[in-house]
C-alpha cells in the first residue's frame, strides 16, 4: 500500500508514476479528497470531545440545578454529535482504504517506460541455444512418447489445463524441487514449510487482495483461500510483528504448489503444460532493512541465475517496463529459459524489490538498534524457480535422437539412479 502522506505531499509525482503503470483512471483526487474529509472530521470529533471533558469538569462545579441541567442536556447532545461524526469518520476512512488498497507500488525510477511485456528489456543473455541433428520435439509430444505426461487423464480426473506425471516424469519434477531448495539454503536462505490455505486478511498483506480476488481460490464456508505463490504465506509470517534489526536480513524459501484462476485467452498456450490452473514452485523471499534491498535485489537474481545455469539452461534475463510491472513491484527481473521443443523462451522466475509495500498492508516493522520509532521493512520476492516451465525446458533441451532425455547431474542425488528416461 502507498503512502498517505506520500499521495498528500506528491500527488503530481504519484500521478505521474501511475501513468506509467497505464492506469488510465489512478484516482488520486478522490483519495485526497478522502483524505481531507478524513482530517476535517477528526478535528471536529477532538474538538468537540474536548469541550466535552472541560464541561464535564465544570458541571460538577455547578449548584444551580437548573444550570446544572441544562450543561448536562447540551453535554449530551454533543455525545450524540460525536457519535454520529465518529460513524461518518468510521465510514470516511474505509472508503479511503478501500481505495489506497487498489493503487499498485510506484515503479523504481531505473524502470524504463513502456505500455506492455512487449517493451520489457533484456538486460542478459547466458548459455548457447542448443544445436540438434534431428528436429527437437516440444514436450507435448515428448512427454507421452516416454510415458512420462498424461494429458488424457488429468482431463478426466479434473478437467482442461490439468495433466498428471508418470515414473520418471514425476520423479523428475519432484527431484527439481528438493534440489532447489537445497540449493537455496546453501545460498543462505532458511527453508519454511508453510500452509497451503491461508487467511483473506495473509492476501490482503501480500497485495492479492482485493486487486486479484477473481484469480483466487476459496473456500466458501471459511476464510480460507488457496495460495497462488508460496509469497503469501512467506508474507503473512511476520505479520504484526516488530522485528530487531539485528536480524535482518531474514532469508527464506519454501516450496507450494500454487492455485490460480488463469484467464487464458483461447488459442493461447493451448497445447502442454505450460499454462494452468495448478502448478508447483519454490520461492525465495526476503525481509531486509530498506537500504538493504538493492543489495537483496541483485542477490536474488543472482541466486535465480544460479539455478538456471547449475541446470545447464540457457537463459536471458528482462527487466520488465511500467505498464507490465506486477501490482506490488517497485522493479522487476524476469528470467526466461530456453525451451528447444517448443522454441520459446518461457518466464521461470520473477524477481521483485516490493519496499515496503506489502510491509504497510502487514504492518511488519523492525525496531532500530539505536532506539526510536519502529521502522517498515522492505520484502523482495523471487521464484527459484517456477514449475512447470523449468521442467519443460530441461524435457526440451536434453532429448536425445532416440527420444530419450538426460537427466542433469545436478539433479541425480535425487533420480534413484536414473540418469537417462527412456520411454516406458
């Protein structure tokens, strides 16, 4: 969420900023307008709850019955005033946070302009395209010729957009995850295991709530919701908490599978796995002091990087521009791995420096060493990395002629001994 006061002392530079995002309608004037109202009232309700207390003193004081009376009359209609003031500022000042809550974090002034993902920048490119003697197939064809993907079955026991993995397939993408949460931990980050439902008020702090509450899964009966990315319940930790200086930088990852309602458009991603309602990934996550972030931001993608290239992916990386910068991100770094089957490069990672934008909708803090006001956190988030995408493109880029596929060998501590999948 955005500062107040940061909308009450630059509404010209918030204005601006939104632009850039292409929010064609940002209502900053309203939410001035709110804010006005919001201060007007509040400086009423003081002052009248103020002639309140000093007349309630003198009443006390007073022995005429009558006068006496007649102050306690008059006391009681200004209770009745400030009642109704404090419902028309109960009223004023959810309005104004109903509103603040759609307005997106402000883009980092490095971010270039841009209306969409088609202006986002590479920035890097790591790794030679792999070179084939045969024609390398996509992973739709792939995978069901080595026995491995069953798009038939996902669609009986579920429905379009879902597939089930067999044997080695399955093997694979579980080895995946638990070689790259070793991984992050060797880079420093503690692993979290966390729920895979949370509270509406956990989305709410990490800014899925209310902009993206059509994508989101629910339970009905409960406040309970289905995590789109293992960044909300990393978020909702430290909610409401004061943290000590002293221990930031706080490092985590954590793996979930993640639900999201995906508004695909038709003809678009229609064949493979590339595109669901459900899907697995391991996220990184970082609370950090904000002169910190910079610094956490570029470990990030660093680490990301690090995936890609320990899996032998040729990758590029793209800061993305205004108009395609997700709600919450000041700046963002996507990083896109090659896939030979399908020749796309296909996003798995997003790195974002959010500052302290989901810190103030959490109210997460850290109390100085040095004493005095406790301060917002800064919290930056990262795939490391997405599924299944990095298993499309380590399917894609090690197929063999024979139709078989090498397993990395970074991932074969955790294969059972399988080193090549061949059909079954």
């Amino acid at each position: 969420m955005l500062d107040i006061n940061l909308i009450r002392e630059q509404p010209d530079r918030v204005r601006k900023a939104l632009e850039a995002r292409q929010m064609e309608t940002a209502p900053v004037d309203s939410v001035l307008q709110l804010d006005e109202q919001r201060r007007a009232l509040i400086q009423e309700v003081e002052a009248l709850k103020a002639e309140r207390n000093a007349v309630s003193k003198e009443i006390g004081r007073i022995k005429d019955a009558a006068e006496r009376q007649a102050k306690i009359e008059a006391m009681r209609q200004v209770g009745e005033r400030i009642a109704q003031l404090d419902e028309r500022l109960r009223q004023t000042e959810q309005e104004l946070n109903d509103l603040l809550a759609t307005l997106p974090n402000l883009p980092d002034p490095r971010v270039p302009y841009g209306k969409d993902e088609s202006e986002n920048v590479v920035v890097r490119v790591h790794g030679d395209l792999p070179a084939f003697d045969f024609e390398p197939k996509p992973h739709w064809d792939l995978g069901p010729a080595l026995g491995i993907i069953n798009f038939e079955q996902g669609v009986k026991i579920t429905g379009s957009r879902f597939y089930v993995l067999s044997g080695a397939g399955a093997r694979l993408q579980r080895a995946l995850i638990a070689w790259m949460l070793d991984l992050h931990i060797r880079q420093g980050y503690t692993e979290k295991y966390t729920p895979f439902m949370v509270k509406g008020q956990t989305l709410f702090g990490a800014g899925q709530l209310p902009k993206f509450t059509d994508n989101l899964y629910r339970d009905h009966e409960e406040d309970l919701w289905m995590v789109p990315t293992a960044e909300v319940p990393l978020t909702g930790l430290h909610m409401d908490d004061i943290l000590e200086e002293a221990d930031l930088p706080l490092l985590y990852t954590g793996y979930t599978p993640c639900f999201r309602r995906e508004k695909m458009s038709a003809g678009r991603d229609v064949r493979g796995i590339k595109r669901g309602h459900q899907f697995d990934k391991v996220e990184m996550y970082i609370y950090c002091k904000p002169e910190e972030s910079e610094a956490m931001l570029q470990k990030m993608v660093g680490d990301a990087e690090e995936t890609c290239r320990l899996l032998g992916l040729p990758y590029r990386v793209k800061q993305l521009c205004t108009g395609d910068l997700g709600f919450g991100a000041s700046i963002t770094y996507d990083i896109e791995a090659w896939a030979a089957g399908c020749q796309e490069w296909l996003e798995v990672s997003s790195v974002s420096n959010v500052t302290d934008f989901q810190a103030r909708r959490a109210n997460i803090k850290y109390r100085p060493a040095e004493g005095g006001k406790a301060r917002l956190v800064h919290t930056l988030n990262g795939s490391g990395l997405g599924m299944p995408r990095t298993l499309i493109a380590v399917l894609e880029n090690n197929q063999q002629a024979d139709g078989s596929v090498v397993v990395p060998p970074v991932l074969h501590p955790w294969m059972g001994g399988i080193e090549v999948i061949r059909p079954e």
